[in-house]
C-alpha cells in the first residue's frame, strides 16, 4: 500500500500569510485596468446648441420647439443640454398657461 501524498506544505511548514498586493493594483493607482486605455476608435463629442434667451411671450421662438401637435420636442431632437431644455419646458408650459400657446393643435 502506498503512503497518503503529504499536501503542499510539509509537517512542520508554514503556510505563507496572505499578500492583498498579490491581486495587483486597486482602482485609481496606478497600473490598474488594461495596459493600454485607448478607445478603439476615436470619441466624439457631441456639439450641443444653445438655447438663445428667450422670453415665455415670444411665440414664434418657442414654436421651433413645439412639433404639430403640440408636443414639445426631445433633447435628443433639440440637442440642447440638460440645462437649456428644463429652461425650454419651463418657459413653454408658462406660455401656455398664460394662453399665449395652444396645449394641443388644432
């Protein structure tokens, strides 16, 4: 019969303490993530228009932004920022509540 196979480390070995740099760098030093953090192709910035100061009272302006009926348009149509667009509704709902602006086309 053969001998039970002794395990990885002997009688009277220690057994190493665990090394927490043994994983490799965290997040933010340096060496972390893949070796070369270049996109595959080129990243481009979205231009973003802004929105020219208007008033709730002028009509012709805010109806740009207002599709047939009634709607108002999207960011993603606008391409105006987060910002301009809360300015853009909340001007467009004063207009109507003033009843400069029709809510629903007729």
């Amino acid at each position: 019969m053969k001998p039970r196979s002794s395990s990885k480390f002997g009688k009277f070995e220690k057994k190493k303490p665990f090394d927490k740099n043994a994983r490799g760098p965290k997040k933010g030093e340096k060496g972390y993530g893949s070796p070369s953090r270049t996109p595959s192709r080129p990243v481009r910035k979205r231009m973003r228009r802004v929105l020219p100061i208007m008033d709730y009272k002028d009509v012709e302006a805010l109806g740009k932004y207002i599709t047939e009926k009634g709607k108002i348009l999207p960011r993603r149509i606008t391409r105006l920022s987060s910002k301009d667009q809360r300015t853009l509704t909340r001007l467009i709902k004063k207009s109507r509540h003033s009843g400069l602006l029709a809510f629903q086309a007729n």
